[in-house]
C-alpha cells in the first residue's frame, strides 16, 4: 500500500526498467509542496481555533481535532523527501520508518473520519434542528474524537509493524518498501488492503453521502418562511462541495488504484508499458492522498462554523490588547513630564 509497490512484488516486476527517477522527483517535489502548504494553513488555522477556544461548539472541536491530525502528518512528510532526495537511501532509522508510515494513514483515515463526524453535525443542525440542541454536545463531541484516535491508532497499527529492511540488490537500507519477492508481505497487503478500503473509506463515505442527501433534501423542501437559516444553508452547501471535492480528488483515486494495484500484481503476462503506467499512478495517486491536508484548510474557512468571525474577533482582540498597552504607556510620560515641571 505504501509507494513503492510500484513494482517491488510479484515476478512481473522483475523484467521492467524501474521507475525509481519519475519516483524520487515526483515524491520529494510534492511533499516538498504539502509540508510547506499543510504547515502553514493548518498551523495558522490551529492557531485561531485555539485562541478562540472560549466559543467552542461540537463543530469546533472536530476542527481542532482535524488541524492537529493534519500537522501530526506533514511534520513527518520531511522525512519523505530526504528518503526521495537521497534516492531511495533511508539515513533516520528504523523508529522514525515506522512512525512516518504509521503517521500517514492515520492522517488519512483521521481526516476521513473527522469530515464523516463533522457532516453529521451539519446533518442534525439543518434537518433536526430541536433534537440537536440535546445531541450535539461539546462532551459528546470530545468523545467521539477520542474515540476516532483510538479506533484509527488502533486500525493503523499494522504500519508500526513494517520498519527498515536492506535491499540485497542494491545494498541501500530502504523504508516505505515491501521486501522484494515477499509473498507474504503481498498476502499481507491485499489484507490491509480491503480492512482499510471497507472500515476507513468506504463506510465513513457512505455516512457522508446520506447526511448530504438529507441536507440537500432538508434544504430544497423549505418554504419562503426559512430564509432567516440561509446562513446555515450557505456553510452547508460550502461544506459538501469541499468535502466532496476533498474525496473525489484526494481519498477515491487512491483507494481505487490502490486495490487495482494490488490485484494486478498478481498477473505474469502484462507488457512493461502496462507495468509502467500502473506504477506511476500509484505514486501520483499517493501524492494526492497525502494532499488532503492542504484541502482542510479550506474546509475551516469557508465553511467552518463561523472560523471567519473568530479570525474577526482574534484580530480585533490583539489590536485591542495592543492600544491598551499604548494606552497605559502614554500617562506614564505625561506623569513624568508633569514632575519634572513641578520641580522646574
């Protein structure tokens, strides 16, 4: 599942050119991009939600939880690039290769579900406005994300188990790597594979899908009488077209490629063009995977529960902190000028 399954198992990978040069450009170029993106839009964005903690709300803390999740990952990503940069030379150990591989799909499925709990919300506020009142609660809202961690940890556990290995070919010490001609590793793989596709994409997709088609159908049945709620109607819509967007671009590509993958592994007869180009897509679809912490951002601001007031009001508290400090300053000097005329 990692990027390079890009032809390291099974027998029909041995007679193609590798694509190791497509790999290391393409690899360390986007993560390059993302680190920098994903540190500077998460971090800024975690930096408001913070400040402005004080107006918390359900909606709020799935944000939190979000921001965080994402700069966990891409504060790993640096990792990626000096393996690509180096060609294929892993240099940091065998903790840091388990972690920076276990760190990515958390992020991914962490993300997937944070989007799924932050939907529901949506949900309930538009369809059952009253009832929501009572069931989307801070409490419950810290509970569902702790248990999203422990759920995710627990699922992405598997990757702490595959750390650095040595390629007998080359002799460079490689992570992110299955070992080559590793039955096993393959069996183990598809299973991962399907756990992840069912149980981290497919059903937290699904409860997306039907909380949108109920929004959608919530918004489209009211009368003249609702327009007072067309704010919330606004951040709704802006909501599912990010988070659609977010999937279609990001999480869908890969987790179809990926099984496609895996299944063409197995095959013997496949000319090298087919291996190629089937190798290549998994590392650009990877990279696009990875990519979702850029997207998240924009999720905070333009449909965030009100994110666009707290920057409003963080601004307008640190320019007034800043002229009461101006403020107090300024009686000082009169104070002082006025002595010194006292005693002239």
């Amino acid at each position: 599942m990692e990027s390079n399954l890009t032809g390291n198992l099974g027998s029909n990978s041995t007679e193609c050119p590798p694509i190791d040069d497509f790999r290391n450009q393409v690899y360390s170029t986007s993560y390059s991009l993302i680190t920098v993106l994903g540190l500077v839009g998460n971090g800024f964005a975690l930096a408001v939600l913070i400040r402005t903690y004080r107006q918390s709300s359900p909606f709020h803390i799935y944000m939190l939880n979000l921001a965080v999740s994402d700069l966990l990952c891409v504060m790993t990503l640096p990792l990626r690039v000096l393996y690509y940069v180096n060609n294929g030379q892993w240099n940091q150990g065998d903790f840091l290769c388990r972690v920076s591989s276990y760190a990515l799909y958390v992020n991914l499925y962490c993300s997937i579900y944070f989007m799924a709990a932050m939907s529901v919300t949506r949900f309930l506020a538009i369809v059952f406005p009253v009832q929501n009142m009572r069931l989307a609660t801070e409490t419950r809202a810290w509970l569902v994300c702790v248990c999203v961690w422990v759920f995710i940890c627990l699922l992405s556990s598997p990757f702490l188990m595959s750390g650095q290995h040595t390629d007998p070919i080359t002799n460079k010490t490689k992570c992110f790597e299955p070992p080559k001609n590793s039955g096993s590793s393959a069996d183990r793989l598809v299973m991962l594979n399907y756990v992840s596709l069912v149980v981290g994409f497919t059903l937290p997709f699904l409860i997306i899908l039907l909380c949108y088609a109920g929004i959608v159908r919530a918004l489209l049945s009211r009368t003249s009488s609702a327009r007072r709620q067309q704010g919330a109607s606004a951040k709704a819509i802006r909501m599912i077209v990010i988070v659609l967007l977010t999937f279609l671009i990001c999480f869908l590509p890969y987790h179809v490629q990926r099984t496609i993958h895996l299944h063409f592994l197995s095959r013997t007869d496949t000319p090298c063009s087919e291996q190629v180009t089937m190798q290549k897509s998994v590392v650009v679809t990877l990279c696009l995977a990875a990519s979702n912490s850029c997207f998240d951002p924009l999720l905070y601001f333009f449909s965030g529960e009100g994110f666009r007031n707290r920057l409003s009001s963080l601004r307008n508290t640190m320019k007034g902190s800043r002229l009461n400090r101006i403020a107090r300053k300024k009686p000082v000097t009169v104070s002082a000028e006025n002595h010194q005329l006292t005693a002239g």
